[in-house]
C-alpha cells in the first residue's frame, strides 16, 4: 500500500484551485509541535505550502466544518476525508445539513491515528517531536532517549478498533479505498453490559462524574448539529451551564446519546475530544449495538438517503414490550 | 527549612490529615491527575499537573449561594453559606499559585465575594518545584519561576527527599505542627534543583515566547487585526480552554426550582458559549470570532489594563494539550504579536 503524503494533498488541492474547480481548501494546518494539529481553511496555493499538513495526527474530522463553510459559500470547497470521515459525510447529507453541489469531496486512504497521549504515556512528557514513518513512530523528548515507538501500540482507540477503511463517499480518491472490517468495537460494551445494574450505574456515574460540561462532545459531534441546542435554550426547561447536581450530570449525556441513536456514524470524536477522557462513545455503541440486535445491522451514514431504523416503521419490528422484557440481563 | 524521605511522604499526608483536610494530585482511573482527598492508599501523582487547575477549592465549578422557601405569600431567604474550615492543597505548581494571585485580583476587591475571600482564607498551599515541565509549558513567559513556587509553603522534590520552606504565617503554622515526621535540612539540594530546572526551563520549546507586543493600553492596536479571522475559523465554541483554564473566573449565577423553592447558584461560565453575557437586548458578541477575540484580549490586553500590567495567562499549557482542535493562546500570540518568535 503507498503511503499517502501530505505533498500528495496539497498537489490535489493546489491542482484544483488552480483549475477553478474549488476556491477554498478545507484541511489541516501545522501548529507549534507535530501533534497539535488545527482545522483549517485554505484560500490560495501559498497558504497550503506553509501551512497543510497531513499525517497522523490529522485526527480532526472535517465533515461537521461544511455545515457552516457552505452556508455562504459561492463555487465549491474541497474537504479532504478519511474513511470514518465519509459516513459523518454521508449522514450530514441524509439530513440535508450541506449542499452536496458546494463541496468537492477527496477522500484519503488512512492508516490509522495515533493518540499523542498514549505516546506520551510510553515516551514521558517534554515532547520535542513525533516522527511518524509508516510502522514506527520516532519520539525525541527533552528527558529521555529517543524513542521508536511501533504505532499500533499508540493508535487512537477509535483507530484500533477501526470499523471502515471503506470510503463511502467521494468524488476522487488518494490512495486506497479498503474495506468495512469486522472490528471488535462492541467488545467494551459486551463489558459494561455483562456488569449487574448496579455496577454498570457505578461505572457511569464516576466517569460521568468527571465531566466539566465544556460540551466539547456535542461541539465536535457531526451528529449535533441542531442550530441551539436545548440545553443552551433557556425556554427549554433543561437548559443548564453546568450540572446543578449529579442527576443533571447524567442528563445531559444520556439525551446527547438519545438525540444522536440512529444517527451516530461511531466517529469517535467525542471521545477523543474530551478532556477528562470519558469513554464517552460506549454510550453510542451501546445504541449502535442494540440497533443491529433489534432491527438488523445498521450503519449510519453507509449510503445517503437511508431511513434509519429509529425512524422507519416495518411489521417485523421489535415491540416496546420485548425489550422491557430482556430486564437487566442484557439491558 | 525542613525536609522528610519521600519513601516516607505519606506519614507527612497523614500527618496533615489528622488535623485537617488534605487534596493532592492523585492518578484517576484513566492515568490524569485529579485533586484528590487524601487518606490512607492513595498515592501522590507523578504527573506534572492535573487535567483541572486547583481554582476548583476557591472557585467551585457549581456553587451554591442562597437558597428561598416558598410558602404561600412568605418567600424565606437561607444563607446557604457553611462555616470552612483550614484545608491544605498540596503540591500545587508555580502557574497555578499564580493563578490564585489573579483570581484573588478579580474577587477580594471591593465589594469582596466572601464565598471565595472565606475558602481562601482557609486554604494553605503547599507548592512543589516543577522538575520536568512539559513542552507545553511557558509560565516562564509571565515571569514564573517554576523552580522557585511562591506559596505558603514551597516545597522541592529530589531524588530521595522533599523540602519545604514556609512563606508565610500559615505556612510556619504547618510546618511547624509537622516537625515530628521532617527534620532540619540545609539548602544545599535545593539550590542544586533551582539550576537544574532552570537549565531544562532554557531548553523548552517555549522558552522565547514574547509577551512584550501585549499589555493594557493595546486595545486599538489589536481588536480589529486581521488574524482573528483564521485563529477563530475553527473554533468549536466549547468550552475547554475556559474551563481548564487556572485564571478563567466568568460565573453565571442561576436558580434550581426545588418544587417548593429556589436554589441560587453560581457557576463557571465560558465566553466561548454563545449566550455568554446574554441581555435583554441580545447577544452583545454574535460571532464566534468575536466571542474567541474576547476571551484572548481578556488575557493579554484587558486584564493587565486593569491590574498594573499582570497578564491573565499563568502558561499552564492546559489550554495547548487539551484544545479539541489544538488553537490556543500561544497560537495566538505568535500570530498577533510575535512573529519573530517562529
């Protein structure tokens, strides 16, 4: 498999500004270390050159961005997309949060982020730099010898339990498009789910505990799009800056997971965004997972236009009551 | 100056916790630092800092201030407010000491809030030597030393042995009622630790950073620059950077309906969020861009303005490690002001 450059990338997008295909470049820009890298929009070929990167720290879905960059927008904006970025993509369309016509897709073939956590975890703190070359990861701190670090040992846990290398939508491909995989992303859950109640509600309530309400989850959530969201809305009853008490805690997070069930493409941003580290994507798999059981194998955001399962009707489907009956066991 | 065998700190932890409460930065279940109470287990972090700064014990994310009762036509007002009693933070950093000295800037000025004047007045710090900053930190910047933390009690890990060093009346108090588990020491290791973090202060990646474009009085020369643009353009609105953030001290304060009453509380507030400062009028900042602008000019203009010329960034680097989309105030001043810096 060739590995994808970020010279690669800014040749296409160089290639198409200067066609008129696009007028602006939505990618990712370089900050002050190599991890700490930036969305970011890019309007002529000069700006690419100083500042584009990709890599493996180009985390950052960009699907969400085109929601407010299109609004205005007149001709085109080319996004670049990573496999698990395309089905953000595709469930944004499904709810016709962009203008297909405003954007000029390129997907990327990825091989995997790594997360600058867990090579610090590995490598100490007082990062230098973080050389990423295909299987190796080459760490200089200002304490330690450098470090070659094998990448599947740091990858993202989203990246690690990768579902697709399937771009599900694109009008041009960088390298390779590979195949949805057959992941053990439910295997936490099948955890928390063979937890009692009560170890399961302990779970949840110190991790939740942790949470600051920066809404940092609902902020990089392609699937929170709505224009206010209740809980800023202050006629909408629960509207709340931070939890008045731990029961609000809980709330907030358990309505997120509700509104985006069905809708959840299984990104993972969420998780990787917050700062106090919430597992906070088991919440959505628990859904993802009990809509496969219920109504069948689903995944959001696969193709444009699906009805999702949550929000069809058909003479099979599962009745309330059967679910109340499965109880705690596999609750 | 005093000093205890680190293989024997947590004599020195339970020493202060038979006679009051104790918080130290102990590892959670997902390897970050928290403030922690401690009591008999638990372990202090060898992480540099936590994810939270330690405002949290002056400055309590949630908050409450009074509470009314309704019956009938009577509303009973309840003060809320509990006696405190002395409690030590233990192995604060040198940013975030600092960090009390701005909030203290913003709260016990006339009128005082006496929620946070009555815990701070309570509180006695005990602040630890940083001997592996992160690249992500620059409190040198703002002139921190963070070989030499000033607080109640400053206090210098070496490889067997802690010192501490009382500052203040609180601080003598403690170590004084600690002399059964320290002895005496001299300053020759401490001295030996100052160089040898200076030396690695040198040599971090932020080392350089110029603080000398911004400043009261810069207002005009940086609200309408151009960059604000770009530095905004991908900013989620959350509110991370705020709320991790050791000197952000924007409050909301908002009533609980009980069912039978009210309860009235304060809490952190992000001028990140869209509805920040809302009035009757509407939103007096409309754009992301303008509500980013704010929470920067705040730091590098408008406080030092106001306050002789401090700045309101202590260069924790919480805001550069946990920024969802990495932009931050380091970003920003090497855009605004000093280029020459890159």
């Amino acid at each position: 498999m060739q590995k994808i450059t970020k010279e690669m990338l800014i040749d296409k997008a160089t290639e198409l500004l200067n066609n008129g295909t696009v007028s602006l470049v939505l990618g990712w820009k370089k900050g002050e270390y190599d991890y700490d890298v930036t969305p970011g929009v890019f309007e002529s070929v000069e700006e690419l050159k100083k500042d584009f990167v990709f890599g493996d720290f180009s985390a950052a879905n960009l699907s969400k961005y085109l929601v407010k960059k299109t609004e205005k927008l007149e001709g085109k904006i080319l996004v670049f997309l990573k496999p698990c970025d395309t089905y953000s993509f595709n469930q944004l369309l499904t709810e016709h949060r962009f203008d297909r016509e405003k954007v000029y897709a390129v997907g990327v073939q990825c091989d995997g982020m790594v997360d600058i956590e867990k090579v610090k975890k590995i490598a100490g703190d007082g990062i230098l730099s973080v050389d990423c070359n295909g299987e190796d990861i080459v760490v200089k701190t200002l304490y330690n010898d450098d470090m070659t670090i094998a990448k599947a040992d740091v990858l993202a846990e989203r990246c690690a339990n990768c579902k697709s290398k399937k771009h599900v939508a694109y009008d041009e491909l960088l390298g390779e498009s590979g195949e949805v995989i057959d992941s053990n992303r439910f295997d936490e859950v099948e955890k928390l789910e063979k937890m009692t109640a009560d170890e399961r509600f302990a779970f949840w309530q110190n991790e939740l505990s942790k949470c600051i309400r920066c809404n940092a989850c609902r902020d990089a959530c392609p699937a929170c799009t709505c224009e206010k969201c209740v809980f800023n809305n202050p006629n909408s009853g629960v509207e709340n800056k931070s939890p008045a008490n731990s029961f609000e805690e809980k709330l907030f997070h358990i309505i997120r997971a509700y509104h985006v069930a069905g809708r959840c493409t299984d990104c993972g941003e969420c998780s990787r965004v917050c700062p106090q580290n919430i597992p906070l994507h088991l919440l959505n798999r628990k859904f993802i997972k009990d809509i496969n059981e219920f109504y069948g194998e689903y995944q959001a955001g696969a193709e444009v236009g699906s009805r999702a399962p949550l929000v069809d009707y058909t003479l099979n489907d599962l009745e309330p009551g059967e679910v109340f009956d499965r109880g705690d066991e596999n609750a | 100056m005093r000093k205890i065998v680190l293989e024997k700190i947590d004599l020195l932890f339970e020493a202060i916790s038979n006679t009051m409460s104790l918080y130290l930065p102990v590892d959670q279940n997902d390897g970050k630092a928290a403030y922690t109470k401690w009591e008999e287990g638990k372990k202090w972090s060898e992480a540099l800092n936590t994810v939270k700064s330690p405002k949290d014990f002056f400055f309590p994310q949630t908050e409450d201030m009074m509470e009314f009762k309704v019956e009938g036509k009577n509303i009973e007002v309840i003060d809320t407010r509990k006696a405190s009693e002395d409690f030590v933070v233990f192995g604060v950093r040198a940013c975030d000491v600092k960090a009390f000295d701005i909030l203290d800037k913003v709260f016990l000025v006339d009128p005082c809030d006496s929620y946070y004047a009555t815990k701070r007045e309570h509180g006695i710090i005990v602040a630890v030597a940083c001997n592996k900053p992160s690249e992500t930190c620059f409190c040198s910047a703002f002139g921190i030393d963070a070989a030499d933390p000033k607080a109640d009690v400053s206090a210098w890990k070496t490889e067997n042995e802690l010192y501490l060093q009382a500052n203040t009346e609180k601080g003598e108090k403690l170590l004084k009622a600690l002399e059964n588990v320290t002895e005496e020491a001299t300053e020759e290791k401490v001295t030996e630790q100052k160089e040898q973090i200076a030396k690695i202060m040198k040599k971090l990646p932020l080392a350089d950073l110029d603080t000398s474009k911004f400043g009261g009085g810069k207002t005009d020369e940086f609200f309408n620059s151009p960059e604000w643009e770009e530095l905004s353009e991908s900013c989620l609105g959350c509110g991370t950077c705020t709320f991790v953030c050791p000197t952000c001290q924007c409050y909301d304060i908002k009533d609980f309906n009980t069912g039978n009453g009210v309860i009235r509380y304060r809490c952190w507030d992000s001028c990140m969020y869209s509805d920040f400062t809302r009035m009757a009028h509407g939103n007096n900042r409309n754009s992301q861009k303008e509500r980013f602008r704010q929470r920067f000019m705040h730091k590098l203009v408008y406080y030092p303005e106001n306050n002789e010329g401090i700045f309101g960034c202590v260069g924790c680097g919480r805001c550069v490690s946990r920024c969802p989309i990495s932009m931050n105030i380091v970003k920003v001043m090497k855009n605004l002001g000093g280029k020459e810096n890159e």
